[in-house]
C-alpha cells in the first residue's frame, strides 16, 4: 500500500505553489542533470535498485526497508528537478533516520525547498522517533533549516581526509603481542558493539537505538577489530560506513575509554589494513572537535583536516490517531459526568440499631 504524499503543515506554503514532490523512480534518473545532483548519481541508481526488490520483501516479510529513501522535488507542471533529499534508516527497526545529502539547484529557493523536502521526509517515515543530520559549520543556511525543523546540535566534528601511501608493508606492520587484528563478524559482532556502546554519549546513544545486527547491516560486514589475547574484548575498531560524496570511503575509528595509547603504531596497522581492503581512495575520519590527542595523531599521520561539522539531532513526536482521542475523551466525560451535583445520590444502606 503506498504511503499517502506529503501535505503542508498549518501555516505553510502550499507543496503545489513551491514544488512537486516525488518518490525517485529510474525515469527520473535522467532528468537529475544540473552539476548539484552529479555526485550523487550513484547513490541514487543503487536506490532505484534496491527500490523494487526491497518493496517486494516488505510486502512479504513486512520489515524496513535498507534501501535509502530519496525524494524528488520538481517545479510545479513542469519536468525541471529543483531539488532532492536521502535519508536511511538507521537501525533495523526504523526507530532512528539519517538525513544523507540535501541539494537544490541555484534556481530553487534553497530555504523553502530544503524545508519542503526535510518535512517530507520525516513524513515518510513512519515509526521514526528520532533524526539525525549534519551541516557543516560554514553552512548557516542549513544550520538555520535544520533549527527551524527541530533539530538540536549535539556535538562538534572535524572531518579528516587521510590518503594511505603507496608501501602495502606498512600495513603489515607488527602488532604488539597482546592484541590481535580481527575482521567483523557474525562471531565478534558483540565486542565490536559493546566497544561502539561503551564509546558513544548516552544521549547519542539512546537516539540513535543501535542493536548488533544494525552494526552489520551498516557497514556490509566491512569492518576491522583490535582484540586482546588474554580475553575476548575489542578495544580498537575501525568500520565503514558509507561511500564519500567526493570520493573515498567514510570511516569510523573507535577506542575504548583508557587506551589512547593505541593513537600511534597500533592504530596506523588498522587504518592502513582498512585502506588495503577497501581499495583505491582516501578514508575520511570524524573527530570530536574536543579530542586533541586524537587530532594530533591524524596530523602526525599525514591527514589533511576538511571542515567542521556539526551534529544535530531531533525527537519526532507522534500524534495519537483522531478515533483513539475522541474515544479517550468521552471515557474522561463519562467519568466527570457522574460527578455532576444534578444526578441523584445512591441510597446508603441503613446500618441496624
């Protein structure tokens, strides 16, 4: 059953005056011409891909799809693309949704279109209760859209750019004798999940509801851990996350709280290994703006920092279905109706002499 289009909140614009918004379908492919949209061309035909055999599973299994959502936004009767959003969900549940790439054309009104196409979006996404998104902190335009549509700035990242060298012993290098370098796993999925828990901010945490198999479903099984010899506990991980709009791989570093010693050797063995798997490009690290000891190990490293980003985050409150209130508000009516002084008092049972 498809889902019903977006309509305007109260006080809005109507979407026909503004734009004419649409799921992404193949024949639209073409249309998504304009410089903006190019970096984003294969995202979008892995989207169409997935797009029909994801729906056929969800008709069959009735689970989320992992296929990313992206949404189209045309002129009013006319074919010209003005803009478009993808988002994905974040864990298997669809508890938690990640806005991905937000671009309009620089004829479309950036603001209006952009805020069109975000609402849209949440709308979409039935059974999310929390949104994640970034900007970057030479963007006020999106830091603005993005406070107007309830987001909330939850931390500060610099994002680095780092480009292995051509020497594949370097990532062969030997490992002290207490840890092991493990791949990502069905096995080991557990302590690469407590590591993540253990790391992240509990208000991060709690939004963003990751369970074991949301790890794997994210990183496609591509990821790389530091385990002790002694015991059966990660304390350095590396995954991937995703494919960098300007090419390369988005990348996750991990440590456990304590082990800052690992920001050197150790760490340089994971990274490069990373790299070897993952093939030709560059790895793109986020760093907590906070993390100095970090920072200085990437620049040691030879990584070039790109911007600051900042992480925002927002709750979605859904309403209670109009039947279920009106139900819930005759039940309270009934309850203060037999209160009223009108109605006749139950006799008292006389008590015997």
């Amino acid at each position: 059953m498809s889902r019903p289009p977006w309509r305007p909140e109260p006080g809005d614009e109507p979407v026909d005056r503004i734009c004419r918004i649409e799921a992404l379908a193949g024949w639209h492919l073409p249309l998504l011409s304009d410089p903006v949209f190019l970096p984003l061309h294969a995202v979008l035909q892995r989207a169409v891909l997935l797009g029909l055999p994801e729906r056929l599973l969800h008709a069959i299994a009735r689970r989320p799809s992992l296929a990313p959502q992206v949404l189209v936004a045309f002129a009013p009767r006319s074919q010209d693309a003005l803009g478009l959003i993808v988002s994905r969900r974040l864990n298997r549940s669809g508890s938690c949704w990640q806005l991905q790439h937000l671009r309009t054309t620089p004829a479309a009104d950036r603001r209006g279109l952009g805020a069109a196409l975000l609402r849209a979006a949440i709308q979409r996404a039935s059974g999310a209760r929390s949104w994640i998104a970034q900007a970057s902190n030479l963007d006020p335009d999106r830091l603005a859209l993005l406070r107007e549509q309830g987001f909330q700035p939850l931390r500060a990242d610099r994002l680095w750019c780092w480009q292995p060298a051509d020497d594949p012993g370097l990532a062969r290098a030997p490992l002290p004798a207490d840890l092991r370098l493990q791949p990502l796993s069905g096995r080991n999925a557990a302590e690469f999940w407590h590591l993540e828990q253990a790391a992240c901010p509990a208000q991060l945490r709690q939004l963003l509801d990751r369970r074991i198999e949301d790890l794997l479903d994210q990183s496609r099984g591509r990821g790389w851990l530091l385990v002790e010899s002694s015991r059966p506990q990660a304390v350095a991980a590396l995954r991937w996350t995703g494919e960098h709009p300007g090419g390369g791989h988005d990348v996750e570093l991990t440590l456990q709280e304590g082990w800052n010693r690992l920001l050197g050797a150790s760490a340089e063995v994971l990274l490069r290994h990373a790299a070897e798997q993952l093939g030709a490009g560059c790895l793109w690290l986020r760093c907590d703006a906070r993390d100095d000891a970090r920072q200085a190990w990437l620049e040691q490293l030879g990584a070039e920092q790109r911007g600051e980003r900042v992480l925002m985050a927002r709750s979605v409150w859904s309403r209670p279905a109009t039947g279920l209130a009106q139900r819930s508000s005759g039940r309270i009516g009934a309850v203060l109706e037999q209160l009223q002084p009108r109605r006749r008092p139950l006799p008292t049972p006389v008590s015997p002499p």
